[in-house]
C-alpha cells in the first residue's frame, strides 16, 4: 500500500478551546456503547468505524492501529478516530477488555454557517489521537456506568448515558490540554485513492464511498480536484481505461468481456469513455496495437475478430456505439437486421430519467442533441420531450417543463422565468425569499428524501449531486448540475437548454454582465480602486474568519466587482486558492481593509466593545457594511446581481 503522509501535530490549550466550542455548537448523538474481550489469539483486525468512537482498553497492553499509525497502550488506553478509520487491536500478553463509544456529532440546522469557521479550523470528531490517561479509574468507572445505564430502558437512563459523554469528552480534552498528546489528521485524498485503485472493477458508488468517511460529498470533492486536477468518477473512469488498455493489448477478449472486467457497466459505456478519453474506440485501439506487433507474432496469423467496416457504420449510425456481439457479421441482411434490433434497443433503454452512470464530467457547453415530439407519433396525451445531453450522459426532459424541483439554484431558474414547485432551504436574507414562498421546502439538499419528492409529482428535478441524480431519476428526469465546474454563463446556458429557455438565458447572461460593469464604473468613479475592501464573518470573540475570492460576499467583491484586497488576504487566501481562512484577532489589523463586508446572521458574535474590533480604522470610521448571510450565501446569477447592487450601493453610501 502506498506510504501514508502523516500530518501529526500536537494539541495547544487554544486549539483544545476550539475543539470545545465545536463540542457545545453540536448536536450529539450518542449511537451505542460495547464491552468485549479481545483475545490474544484473535485480534480485532481491520474493523471500518461506523461512526467516531472512543476505544478504551484495560486489563492488559495492547497494540492498536488506527489507519496506519501505531499505538502501544499499557494497562490502560484511549484512543479515538473519525468515521470510516480502519482500526485492529492486537493483545500482547493476554485478553484485553474494550470499551467502544460511538457516537455521531450534527450541526444544527440554525448553526450551519456559524460552525464552518471553527470546524475548518479544528474538527474535534474526525481527530485520531491514542494517550494513557492519567486517571484511568474515573474513565473505566465512568464508560461502565454509561453502558449500565444505556443497557437499561428508559429514556432517562439513555439520557443519563448521553450526560457521561460529556464527562468523559471533558476529561479528554483535559488530558489533551495538559499533556504532550499527539493527533494525526487524516488523509482523506489518499485514502479515497487506495480505495479506488483497489476496487475500480468493482461497482462503485461515489456517493457510498463520501458516506463513508466525515466529510460531506462536495468537500471531499473539492480537496480530491485540488489534489489530482479531477474528479473523483475522473480518476475511476481514467483507472478503468488503463486496465482496458491492458486486455486489449494482451487478450483476445470480446469487448463485452473487457467491458466487465475492466468496471464499466456495459461494452457501450466503454466505447463511450474510450473515446472521450483515448479518442478512439478498443477496437481501433487493439488493431493498432496488433499492426505494431504483428511481425513478432511466430505464425502471423493473428486475426481481429471484428468486422471492422461494419463497425465503422455501427459507429456512424449510433453515436460511437460498437458492438461485438456484431464483429463477424458479413451477410448484408444479417447486419441490416442486426442493426434495426440495435434499434429497438436503444428506444427501450430510453426511459425520461434514463442516466449514463460511467459518463465523466465535460467542460464543453451541454447542447440538445434531439427532440421528440410524441405527439406527431400518435401519442397526443403524453408532452412532447428532447434529449439534453449532461456530465452523466442523456437526459429525456419535458419539452415545457411546469412542475420543476430543484436543489441550491433556485435563483438560476427563477431567474429563467420558472417557479419550482419544490425547493432546498432558504435562508433568511436571500434575494428570491419571495418569488419561492409558496414553494415546498423540502429541507437541506443533501437529506432529500425520494418519498418527499414523489409527492410533488415533479416533471423535471434539478440536482447538484451526483448521487441523486441517480437516486431521483427513477421518479422523474434528473438533470446533474455540475456547478462547481462551470462558470455562471455556462450553467444560465446549460439550465436554458435544458428549460427550454434558451432565449431568456442569452438575456439574463447579457443583463447581468451590463449590471456589473455599470456597478464597477461607478465605483471607480467614486475613488474605490484607491481603497481596499475585506470580508469578515465572526462567530467568536478570539476567531476571525476572512474570506478570499472565492464564497459569497468575496466573490462578489473581488472576482466580480475587481475590488482590492489587503496585502495580507491576497497572499494569505487568495493567492493560495483557499476559501477562507480562520485567524486570531491579535492578527486582525494585518487583513481589516479600508472597508469591511461582515457577513450577518442570528446569533453572530457582538464586537461593540472589543478592543481590537473597535480599535480598526474602519470601524472607526463608520466604514463598515454589514450583509445578510442569506443574501451572501447562494451563488445562483439572480442572488449574484443582487449581490452586486448591494456592494455597490452600500460602499457609495459610506462615502456620503
């Protein structure tokens, strides 16, 4: 296996107090607790936690393994670890007994925003860490006393147990603050790598493989792309040609057979990826191959088992599609009937929802390849629909669609002319709050439920996941949004081909582009490319976060209206490609511009009286701007322009 990094640092009493405010903030859920014995000659080897967990030994030594980091415990030992972690326990001597505590910890839906700064800095239920503590009678004592009471029914006993958590938490990070105990940050790209390159052959859901471990899907996402420049399905599909390549170059198998072996679904998905990513097809790839080594060959009379020119009609006809099962066909009505069974095939296999699940993701500008109108074919009670064609493949969508659900970019398809039916949460401040008040929300999008969306009845649904995509496709056509790889004009042209709303799309494109260069003239005409604008949000009074260009109200500031940053946010944030970054408010001077953007929410920390806030020439000079979280949070063209207007309206004001 390959050698794993390993980031090991050291706990400070600073970073045990955030660890702590992360721990207040959460929801806790206290999932089970275990007691066995592990004998000498049967370890544990190998077990996936399900969730985090506290392990602690006793009786005996022991050897431990988290991931692939090493830990010998004495009579006495804790460790602990995040979801999906390997752990084996080895006894050294003799049988170990072991407690195991899993829990599971949730944002509250009021603090998701308020946590992402303390969580990006110090994610206390993902740590790895293993110590001796120093009073292993009060952890023994108190871990049996949380299984007795969890053993009994009762609410108030399993409340009970839920209050000695937090006992034992406390005492945790009393050891970690007072001793030399290390912790290891995992890493979560590489074990996704090995995972893959394991498994590629295999059916794999990204989506199961995100759920494995404690970052949610778009995060994990994020770090991977940085990583390896693609995509996690990138780098499988990528794997699975190589493999491809390999058969094909030292087998005589069928396509179908390499298909298969290799992990794609099926021969035609194969062909596909083959000739997105080697841009040509197995076969033209193996016949080149055979040419280069045909006088090697002892009695050269090696031959394709293909008909290579009925192929290449094969290939015309149906969109790069090949077919072994048709190689050896030379009778001229046998190919003519093969090739109307072909047919029939592929109109059965073309459902509205119907998804290519081995598609990889494509930058180009998705266009309509087709449109059908069932209605000039006799079915004049079903709605004429087109083929759209996405980063999973082709979609069947409704030619007008009326009942349309969709996750995040609400703003993008009211901005098209559309009001869903169904939406994810909106919170307070948002610039469509009223055009979708009489829509159904369906809660935060990555906890949508198929039932829920059913009930809707939803003619087209709108997905930035990939997951589901596949999940809500069996209930109506689903369109995968690719959004964190397309540029705003991209997905307005993407959404208005697939609401048939190219038109509009060309005009929102236009008008906000002329809105945004009238702001940025104003603002230059008022003297602001002599100032420098920051974005600060703060939900603590020692934790500063500082936005770069790429999230909410940064975006709107520096990559669209082309504001200036202070030294400090460039080369700290911007210049390193990071969202933002969480810094103490003894450094704060450093990063505070000549005006300041803080982000406003319910519950946000108050900074009247702080010295250091209140000490910032910005705040002195009543220069700073306060914007509703809701307002900065969606990054949809129709917020964007709102955005704008409020940047640009409320910097001119502070001048008057």
């Amino acid at each position: 296996m390959t050698d794993r990094p390993k980031m090991i640092r050291y706990y400070t009493p600073e970073m045990v107090e955030l660890a702590m405010q992360v721990w207040m903030r959460s929801a806790i859920a206290l999932i089970d607790i275990r007691k066995s014995t592990i004998e000498r000659n049967r370890p544990l080897q190998n077990y996936r936690l399900p969730t985090s967990m506290f392990i602690y030994t006793h009786g005996a030594p022991a050897s431990i393994l988290l991931n692939e980091e090493f830990y010998q415990t004495e009579r006495y030992g804790l460790c602990h670890a995040g979801k999906g972690s390997l752990i084996s326990i080895a006894p050294i001597e003799e049988d170990v007994r072991a407690f195991m505590i899993l829990y599971k910890a949730e944002a509250p839906t009021l603090y998701k925003p308020h946590l992402r700064s303390l969580v990006n800095t110090i994610n206390p239920f993902n740590q790895m860490y293993g110590f001796t503590p120093s009073n292993p009678i009060f952890f023994m004592n108190t871990i049996q006393a949380m299984l007795d009471a969890w053993s009994t029914k009762g609410n108030m006993n399993q409340f009970y147990a839920k209050t000695l958590l937090y006992q034992i938490v406390h005492y945790v990070n009393v050891e970690l603050k007072n001793g030399n105990v290390r912790y290891i940050e995992p890493d979560y790209v590489l074990w996704v790598k090995e995972y893959l390159d394991r498994h590629f052959t295999e059916p794999v859901s990204i989506q199961a493989l995100s759920d494995m471990l404690p970052l949610n899907r778009s995060v994990l996402g994020r770090l991977f792309r940085k990583r390896e420049n693609s995509s996690m399905q990138e780098y499988l599909i990528k794997k699975r040609i190589e493999a491809a390549k390999v058969c094909l170059e030292e087998t005589n198998a069928s396509i179908q057979e390499i298909a298969f072996g290799s992990g794609f679904t099926d021969e035609y998905n194969m062909i596909r990826m083959f000739k997105k990513y080697v841009h040509e097809s197995p076969g033209e790839y193996r016949r080149k191959r055979a040419m280069h080594s045909i006088n090697c060959d002892i009695d050269n009379n090696y031959h394709s088992p293909y008909n290579e020119r009925g192929l290449e009609d094969l290939v015309k006809s149906y969109r790069d599609g090949e077919f072994a099962m048709f190689g050896q066909t030379r009778n001229k009505s046998m190919l003519a009937t093969a090739v109307l069974i072909v047919m029939l095939l592929l109109s059965a296999c073309a459902p509205g929802g119907a998804i290519n699940n081995g598609e990889a993701k494509s930058q180009s500008n998705t266009q309509v390849q087709q449109i059908q109108d069932n209605q000039n074919s006799g079915q004049a009670s079903e709605k004429p629909t087109r083929i759209v064609s996405t980063t999973l493949g082709d979609v069947e969508v409704p030619l007008n669609p009326e009942r349309v659900v969709v996750q995040y970019l609400m703003g993008d398809v009211i901005s098209l002319g559309i009001v869903p039916i169904g939406i994810s949460d909106v919170y307070e401040g948002a610039a469509f709050s009223e055009s979708v008040s009489e829509a159904e929300a369906l809660g935060w999008w990555a906890d949508w439920e198929p039932e829920t969306i059913m009930a809707l009845d939803p003619d087209l649904i709108l997905v930035i996941s990939e997951e589901d995509a596949y999940k809500f496709s069996k209930i109506a056509p689903t369109v995968f949004i690719p959004q964190g790889d397309m540029t705003q004009d991209e997905r307005i042209a993407f959404l208005g081909e697939v609401l048939g709303k190219q038109e509009e799309a060309a005009e929102v494109i236009a008008t906000y582009d002329a809105n945004l260069n009238k702001a940025k003239e104003e603002l230059a005409q008022a003297g602001f490319d002599q100032y420098t604008v920051t974005v600060f949000e703060s939900t603590e009074e020692s934790i500063m976060e500082v936005h770069g260009d790429k999230y909410g109200a940064g975006g709107v500031v520096y990559a669209s209206l082309g504001l200036n940053a202070p030294e400090k946010v460039k080369t700290k944030i911007i210049d390193k490609d990071s969202y933002s970054e969480a810094v103490s408010f003894e450094v704060l001077p450093e990063y505070a511009g000549d005006f300041i953007i803080r982000n406003a929410f319910e519950g946000m920390v108050d900074l009247s009286n702080h010295k250091i806030w209140t000490a910032l020439p910005a705040v002195q000079n009543n220069r700073v701007i306060e914007m509703a979280f809701g307002l900065s949070y969606y990054s949809d063209i129709y917020s964007a322009t709102a955005q704008v207007e409020f940047v640009k309206d409320s910097l001119l004001r502070t001048l008057e």
